[in-house]
C-alpha cells in the first residue's frame, strides 16, 4: 500500500526563475528543490548562443529528457550525435555523457528535465 504523502509544489510565474549566467549562455530553474517547489523533479531551460557549446557533462543521479523549444543543436549523448530542432525530444540516461552544441545562427532554448529534485552534474 502507498502511503498519502504531501509533497511540495508551487507556481512560478513567466519571468520567475532562477537564472544562472553561464559562458555559453544561460540556465533558468523554474522547479527544484533548491527553488523549494518539487521533492521529485527539477525543470528548466538551457539558452545556448550561436556557435557555442555547454561542457560534456553526466548526472549520476538522474535521467533527463531535453525538447528544443527554438533554434538548432547538435546533441551528443555518449558516442552518437543527432541534430534536432523545434519539437524534437531526447531522453538522456543516468550517466551517459552529454552536451548540445547550437548550429544554428539565433539562440536556441531547450526544456530540459530531470527524474529528481536534486540534480547532480559531473564535468560541467
């Protein structure tokens, strides 16, 4: 039997997430534990510029599943590559190595989600 238990949960509002500047581009957390609004998941978006890349980079913790919103990339996900645009959705497994280079010529926004609410990150 499955105990009811409560779990956290809350509304964060356009223009409300945690941004985190990078030098390739940005992260913004909208759901985490850290924003104290999950126990179970982390959602956000990654903004790549044109050109750049983030770093090869695996969570031993997590599955991610990533969905281009705009723009283009090249997705690595341990040795194969696949070139997605808008609409397109990979699921990423606990520990594979990973990154998304930006082809395209504007600044692509990915929806990027994770299996917990505790996100570790190795290499980034």
């Amino acid at each position: 039997m499955i105990e009811n238990q409560t779990r956290r949960g809350g509304f964060v509002p356009a223009g409300g997430a945690t941004t985190v500047p990078q030098d390739w581009g940005r992260l913004e957390w909208m759901i985490a534990g850290s924003e104290g609004n999950s126990d179970v998941l982390t959602v956000g978006k990654c903004f790549i510029q044109p050109g750049r890349n983030n770093p090869v980079h695996h969570h031993p913790n997590c599955d991610e599943v990533l969905t281009v919103i705009r723009g283009r990339i090249r997705n690595r996900v341990n040795d194969d590559y696949v070139e997605m645009g808008p609409g397109d959705t990979i699921s990423i497994p606990l520990g594979a190595t990973h990154n998304a280079v930006n082809i395209g010529d504007e600044e692509c926004e990915l929806l990027i989600v994770f299996d917990t609410a505790e996100r570790e990150v190795i290499g980034e």
